[in-house]
C-alpha cells in the first residue's frame, strides 16, 4: 500500500482527480480524521474537510504510473 498527502483546493480539482481515480482497478481510500472514504466517489470527497491535505491510501504494489498521473494534486 502506498501512502502519499494530496491537496484538492477547488472544485475543479476534485472533478479531475475523481476522473483520474476511476481509471484504476485497485482500491483508493482517502483518509481525513477519523473518517475514510472511497477516492472514487465525488460526494465522499465533498463530505471532507478540503481546507487541509488529505491523506490518500493506493492498495497496490506498483504505485508509480499512479503517483505520475496525480502528481499535481500530491503534497509533501
């Protein structure tokens, strides 16, 4: 599992990178809290708090395409 922190700041944002997560078959969570949702889910995305990075957990082995793909939105 790969584990990385990713700022989504505008609404525009939040439509490209679930765009983006549909394109992959393996499980995407983002964390915030003491609350978990589906990356793939636009609503879930809305329901967190988008003012502070969010942290995201890739369940897959080879996370490099995939961190490539997202890298505009990932924050250190």
């Amino acid at each position: 599992m790969e584990k990385m922190n990713i700022s989504l700041s505008a609404i525009n944002d939040v439509k490209e990178f679930v765009n983006k997560m549909t394109k992959y078959d393996f499980d995407i969570d983002l964390v915030s809290g003491r609350y978990a949702i589906d990356a793939k889910s636009i609503m879930g995305i809305f329901s967190l708090d988008l003012s502070k990075p969010i942290e995201l957990h890739a369940h897959t082995d080879d996370a490099s395409a995939f961190k490539e793909d997202i890298s505009k939105f990932i924050v250190e």
